[in-house]
C-alpha cells in the first residue's frame, strides 16, 4: 500500500507516522489505490510488440483491445477511457522497458501485455512489485504460471493470461503426429526463446510417452539465415515429423530450406502459433504448403459478428486480423474492465479510487466467464496460477496454395481435440 510518512517533532523527539496515502478518501487496500479525479479518464496500458518482424502480433491483439473499448463507447466508470501502448518488443528487455513505463504512470489501472513470453518475463517482476495487473492475450510458454523455480517457474502475483498454456498446444501437436500423421519419429527445434523451448519440451515429452521416439532435439539462434547445418543433422535422425515451434522469420528459412535438404522429402514440417500469419505462408512459398500449424481456433456467432466490427472498425481497410489472438485481446481487456468496474468506490467528491489488490482478487474471481474464446476461469494453483483459458480453443491448421498464391487467411482446420475425442471413441 501507498504511504505518507507524516514527521513531527515532540519533545525534542522525532517521531515518524506510516499513514494510508490514500486514507482520507477511504482507500484501505492493501498494495494502494489508483485514484481517478471527476473529469480525469480512466487509463489502461498495453504492452505489446509493434515494432519488427513480430509486429503483426501486437497489432492484432491491439485490434482486440480497441474494439472491446469501443464496445463500451469509449467510456468506463462514466469516464473516458484512454489507452497507453507501450511497444513490449518481443525480448525481456523490451518487456521490462515496458514495464517500467507502465509502473511509473500511477493513473493506470492494468495493463495488457505482454505479446510474447520473452517478454513477460522481463515485465512481469517490474509489474508485480507495482501492484499492478498485467493480463497477456497471446503468452503461452508454461512457466509463467508454475510458481516453481527450481523447475523454471517464473509467476509472480498479478499476472494473468487468457492464452492457452502451452502445456496443451504441445501436447495437442504431439496428438496430432501420432494419431494422425503416424508418426514414430520426430526432432524438435527450438530458439532459446522461453516460449519456444517450453513448447518443444512438451511437444517432445507428449510424443515420448505415446510411444513415438524423440530423435532429435537443438536449437538455433534468433537471428540465424543459413538453417543447413542443422536441417543436415535432422535428416540424418530420420525424422518423420519436424516440430519447429519458433518465431518468424527463423522458422521462414527453416522450412523453406528444408525443402532442399536431402532426407527431409517425406518428413513433415510442423509449426505453432509463433508463425501464425499470412506473411509465414506468402514469405516460405511452395515450400510451406503442407506445413502442419498449431494454433488458436476461435468460431460461433458472436465471434463471427466480433470479424465483422474488425472489417468496418479497423485503420488501414484491413478486412481481417493478421493473427489469431485478436479474440483473447478482446477477452483479457473486458475482463480487466469488468473488474475495474467491480472494484471501483466513489468518493463524496466524485473521486473514484480503485484498489489494486482488490483488482487482483476480482480477476482471480473470474469464473464461467462468457468470452469470444469460451468459458473462462482464472486458476490460482500452479502450474496454471493465472491461466483463464482452458487449451479449447485450439486447432491444427494445414497450409495450402491459396495461403500461399492468394494470401488467404487463416488455413484450413485438419484436426481439433474434438476430432480426438471422436477417434477415440471409435
């Protein structure tokens, strides 16, 4: 909590008062208040990558948050809401410069952000020693929801995410190789990238107990153009399936390069939703037809009705997302304004004062929350401590020519957890 060290001196003695900062307007939450003056707008952050190669990323989950605001004619608490984007890169440097903007304005509420799981890990210290809210549309890598450290765990309070958990998009794509695809063989790449490596590791580790043989793990470096050393050595393993979980552009030269490397021919390529654009398909070319792709599925009425806000409402006469976490945005900005909204007390004055440890509690509280991207519930236990989704809204997606020739957008759906389910009851 905010507070005001009052000094008197008694007696010759000095003596030292801690007092709430906030207490004369009735503020007694524990790690402070946020306090919105009668004629101020209420002002939410954004941290998010848009800037560089994953810059799609960050405008598509802008695009998210500003519809749910217009949602509500721009205005909160009967104030105006203004939002403050911070460009979150997608490094844990550019999360913690992020993060350090975002925590020395005390006028903002919470933040969305970050973009990517780099990221979070460089802002989510910075956000949670504020007392602050960060809730991620788009960071999936597991350990920012597993309070273990010895185990990689990162979370700290405060953070929330409405992604799925990798720990079920990389056993999804695990599935998906041995049910569908057959395979008995697979070689995982990975970036270094927290994201990156943690999906790999669960990818691999789902494969090994379904029976499959991991015969390859490594990595390369962000930044690599010449991928033939280690699409090489890969062949050499003979894979069935790749499993390439990294960022554009990197996984752009991966494929395409594997596409002329002797002993790749019959193995497929798969991807996950950290190459989820049209740009991955239009810059791989002939070579990322057939690319399996796992990433977010979102579909039913109201998500349709959400696209066709996008067409009319978004700059630049864009006509559709430019990947697939727009829905999750709109999410995590409603229920950080739901929240707000539950919080806030208003003083004689009209000032409203909104709690922050109040704030963390009310989003933790979510329950059967009605998104576009489903039924959401906020966990408190690790390893999903501020997990809101449940791995649902997941698909894998097969490129074809006309993401490739026509710039079509998203692929096609070739397999879900449904059609798992289905398998394994027949």
């Amino acid at each position: 909590m905010k507070r005001l060290c009052l000094v008197f001196t008694v007696l010759g003695l000095l003596v030292v008062f801690s007092v709430p900062a906030f207490a004369q307007d009735g503020c007694m939450d524990a790690l402070g208040c946020v306090e919105i003056a009668s004629d101020d707008p209420v002002v939410i952050g954004a941290m998010l990558s848009v800037s560089g190669a994953t810059s799609f990323y960050g405008e598509d989950s802008l695009g998210g948050i500003e519809l749910a605001i217009s949602g509500r004619d721009g205005m909160l608490l009967g104030r105006e809401i203004t939002l403050v984007v911070e460009d979150s890169l997608c490094s844990a440097e550019g999360g913690q410069a992020a993060a350090q903007r975002i925590a020395a304005d005390e006028t903002i509420v919470g933040a969305i952000g970050t973009t990517c799981s780099g990221a979070a890990q460089g802002a989510m210290p910075i956000i949670s020693e504020a007392g602050m809210v960060m809730i991620s549309s788009s960071n999936t890598s597991p350990s920012l929801t597993n309070d273990d450290t010895e185990a990689g765990g990162t979370y700290m309070p405060g953070y929330f995410r409405t992604a799925h958990n990798d720990l079920f998009q990389g056993a999804m794509g695990a599935q998906f190789a041995v049910e569908v695809l057959k395979a008995g063989a697979v070689a995982t790449i990975h970036d270094g990238d927290p994201y990156t490596e943690g999906l790999a590791v669960v990818m691999a580790n789902t494969f090994a107990g379904l029976g499959g043989d991991v015969v390859f793990q490594g990595a390369v470096s962000k930044g690599d153009t010449d991928m033939s050393a280690i699409l090489t050595e890969i062949a050499a393993s003979a894979p069935d399936v790749v499993y390439l979980p990294v960022f554009v552009p990197e996984s752009e030269f991966l494929v395409s390069q594997a596409a002329n490397t002797p002993g790749l021919e019959d193995a497929v390529m798969m991807t996950a939703d950290g190459s989820f654009s049209a740009t991955f398909a239009q810059n791989t070319g002939a070579a990322a037809v057939g690319v399996a792709m796992t990433g977010p599925h979102v579909s039913g009425d109201a998500y349709s009705a959400f696209l066709d806000l996008w067409a009319e409402e978004q700059p630049g006469g864009t006509d559709a997302p430019p990947s697939g976490f727009h829905a999750h945005a709109y999410d995590a900005a409603n229920i950080l304004m739901d929240a707000v909204e539950a919080v806030a007390e208003e003083a004689d004055d009209g000032t409203v004062l909104v709690g922050r440890q109040a704030l963390r509690d009310a989003i933790a509280a979510v329950e059967n929350y009605d998104g576009l991207t489903g039924s959401l519930t906020c966990q408190d236990e690790s390893p999903y401590a501020g997990d809101c989704a449940t791995g649902t809204a997941l698909a894998v997606f097969e490129i074809t020519e006309p993401q490739v020739n026509d710039g079509e957008w998203p692929p096609p759906i070739v397999w879900d957890l449904s059609m798992s389910m289905a398998m394994s009851e027949g």
